[in-house]
C-alpha cells in the first residue's frame, strides 16, 4: 500500500511510556477516528479524535477492555464489545433514544462477534462462538426476535454431548496473586476416577486464553485429560498492571506462575496428582521448556509447540519488516545489546542438561520467527541426555497451523505421545480397548 499526500501524516497519539493503541472505526459522518486506549485508566477506552480540529474526547469505557467499535450504515446503532474475563460482551446501542437494543432471544451460550446489518437496518447478521461449538452465523430482526441459525460448523461426526463447558477459575501464585484461567473438566472424571491434566500456557507475550472453540483442547480433554489454560501475569484482558507485571521478567514470576497451575490442579479431587504436565505454542512453547528446564520437578511431561528455546537468537534474528513488533518484544523482553546476559540465562537450550521429563517437540520448518535449529539443537541436546523426545517437524508450515491436515496431525500426535508418557501405555490401551 502506497500513501501519498502533500501533507505530511500526524500521529495523534504521542505519548511517553507503555500504552496501547488500536483502531476501532470512523464514525459514520466520517468526521472522526475512533480509536483505543489505555492510557487514561487501566482498561482500554474508546476515544474519538475529531479530524478537522483535532480534539479528543472518551467514547466509552468499562471496567474491562473495550475490544472494538463499530455502526450500522446510517450511524443510528454503534455496536462494541467488551473482553469480560476471557468472553465478549456486545452491546448494540440505538444512539436515537440512548438506550441498548434488547439481545437476539434464545441464542445458544457463547459470544456473539462480527456483527453487521441489513441496508434498511431492520435485520442484523452476527457470529456465536462458544467453547462447545465454532463460530456459526444468525440472523435476527432489530429488536432481537425471528432469531434464525444459519450454519453449523461443528462436524456432523462430532456428537455435541462429548464436548466440555469451559469453566473460568482463578488460583493464587507464589506471591499471592490471583492467576484468572479457563479450566476443562473431562466427563467421567471424579475423586474415583481422578483425570490426568495439563496446564495450558497461551502464545505472546501477552496473549490470553480465552473461553472459546478450541479444537485441539476439545480433542485432549474428549481423551481424558484436564486442562486449565492458564492467563499468567503478563497476559492481555485484565488490565495494563497486570499486563506489565512480567516485562523483563519472563521465564522467571511469569513461570511461577505457571508452576502454581499445577498446584491448584492437585487442590482438585478428580485430578490425578501423579499426572500433570505443561503444553503451550510460540511464547507458551518457551514456557514449556523453560519449566521443564528451570522446575525440572514440577511437570512430568512437555509439549513444546513452535516454542523459543533460544532467545539470544530469537531476539536478534527478528527481520527488519517486523521493525514495530520488534520495538515492542524489546520493550518486554529486553534488548539484546544490554540484556544479552539475562536472555542466555532465561534460555531452556542453554540449560537443557536440567530436562529430564519426556518432550514433544513440534516446528515448522518455514517458521521465520522460531526458526527450525532452534527446535533441532534442543532435540539434539535431549537424545545426547538420554530425554525421551519426539519430534514432529512439518516442511510446509510456519509460526502456527495454516493446513487443517497439519493441525489434525499435531493434535493425534499430543494425545498419542501423552497417553504413552503421561497416562502410561496400560491405561491407554485399557481406554482404546473399551
């Protein structure tokens, strides 16, 4: 894209330390940018910028973050969304007469996003998203009756009944502080038939696991095994102090945290507290090497999904057209001019002579964020230690699943390798037998 004007471009959003902007929408007169952030409170706001003189003034605000803004055609409904601990709350305003419409009747529990209207503004089409069922379309009349569904993506071979409510739970960290998480409990699990369990860490930085369809977590907890995604400090929807409360500390308060995830899952009576381990992808891969090389006691098995081991490498092998995402990584992790020392320290490859639990390993060999030696060296350095390690190395993907093929691989290959290492060869042909 090409931008070109006689004027020079403004930025409306100067600032001094760590705040967080986002575009929502114009408004629909055009006359004003509606935008977010958190710069004047601890969740993100809506703010207006007004295009011809400049002025500022708050939209809307919450006790949670606002995650976007958006209108019908004529500008009469404005439509936002706010993250409510790991969930999309969407409010549809009529700007006529001040109030919020009425909700569509009788929709299945779940999120609605992507809302959009008719041209005469009578109907409107949305998504539901919920953690037993993938996004699916609706229609409904403008007062939230007629409400119609339209698709249904789960797969017809799925049984509905087999899939598990996600539950939101919090637990206290080493220090005290409450550590919000999605918990799935498997069916059958009880006191007297105690599950296995995972912990499971999301991506980022400064991601956030939130309580919608996720095939894969689905596909574990359908085998057997408890999960509880775990929203450690440093992860985004709870505010900016909590947010912040890992820069520069990363593999170290934020992995007690994950480290105190398992000790709340042995508070849990129909958990087996014998049989936990740790799963994550990207940031959260690092986070399962970095457990099981720093805590090499605490979990008893690692799923290590396109996970960082070498942040020396990782920090400085960054390429130049990702120059913003590398402004901010550094502003979090630390730049390796000056924090080289801490990075190597808080690096699982280096230290990998302290893993002694089983690991899979997962990477794509096209991967330009955590590229593929990464995943090599510390496959390599786990055999030369005698570790039991598998690894799955797929030559056509990156940072993440782009092939439905890939995925559904993967996804076999964590409930084949933790129903060897983690619920034992036995108990999984007993289960495949019955």
């Amino acid at each position: 894209m090409t931008i070109s004007s006689d004027e020079p471009p403004i930025n409306i959003t100067e600032h001094e330390g760590n705040i967080s902007h986002s575009i929502y929408d114009f408004t629909p007169d055009g006359s004003s940018l509606v935008y977010g952030t958190d710069e004047f409170g601890e969740f993100t706001q809506a703010w207006t910028y007004d295009l011809s003189s400049g002025d500022k003034e708050m939209l809307l605000e919450d006790d949670w973050d606002i995650s976007f803004v958006s209108y019908s055609p004529s500008g009469r409904y404005r439509v936002h969304g706010a993250n409510v601990d790991a969930s999309t709350e969407v409010t549809i305003y009529d700007t006529e007469n001040g109030q919020p419409l009425s909700p569509p009747q009788n929709l299945p529990q779940g999120d609605m996003g992507s809302v959009r209207f008719t041209s005469d503004e009578s109907k409107i089409a949305f998504t539901v998203n919920a953690s037993v069922s993938p996004s699916n379309i609706f229609t409904a009349d403008i007062d939230g009756s007629n409400v119609k569904q339209h698709t249904q993506a789960l797969n017809q071979e799925i049984d509905p009944a087999h899939l598990v409510e996600a539950e939101v739970v919090r637990y206290e960290s080493f220090d005290g502080l409450e550590i919000p998480s999605i918990l799935y409990k498997p069916k059958g699990a009880s006191a007297e038939n105690p599950a296995p369990a995972l912990v499971w860490v999301h991506g980022g930085p400064g991601g956030q696991t939130r309580a919608g369809y996720s095939a894969t977590i689905q596909h574990l907890v359908n085998h057997g095994y408890a999960v509880l995604g775990a929203n450690n400090r440093g992860s985004s929807g709870y505010g900016k102090t909590f947010y912040h409360m890992d820069d520069k500390k990363h593999g170290e308060v934020d992995l007690q945290d994950i480290v105190y995830g398992r000790t709340y899952l042995e508070s849990l009576d129909w958990v087996d507290n014998d049989r936990i381990g740790i799963i994550g992808g990207s940031y959260g891969g690092y986070m399962v090497m970095a457990a099981l090389a720093f805590e090499p006691e605490v979990f008893d098995v690692g799923i290590n999904i396109f996970g960082v081991t070498n942040w020396v490498r990782t920090l400085t092998s960054i390429p130049p057209w990702w120059e913003s995402f590398k402004e901010s990584l550094y502003d979090e992790m630390g730049d390796p001019a000056t924090d080289g020392e801490r990075h190597r320290r808080i690096s699982p490859l280096f230290h990998a002579e302290n893993i002694t639990k089983p690991v899979l390993v997962v990477q794509g060999a096209n991967d330009p964020r955590v590229l593929q030696i990464e995943s090599d060296e510390m496959v390599e350095a786990l055999r030369a230690n005698g570790v039991p390690v598998e690894y799955v190395l797929f030559p056509d993907e990156g940072h993440g699943f782009r092939s439905r093929e890939n995925r559904i691989t993967a996804s076999e290959a964590y409930v084949s390798f933790l129903d060897q290492y983690l619920r034992g060869d036995s108990a999984s042909e007993e289960a495949s037998s019955e």
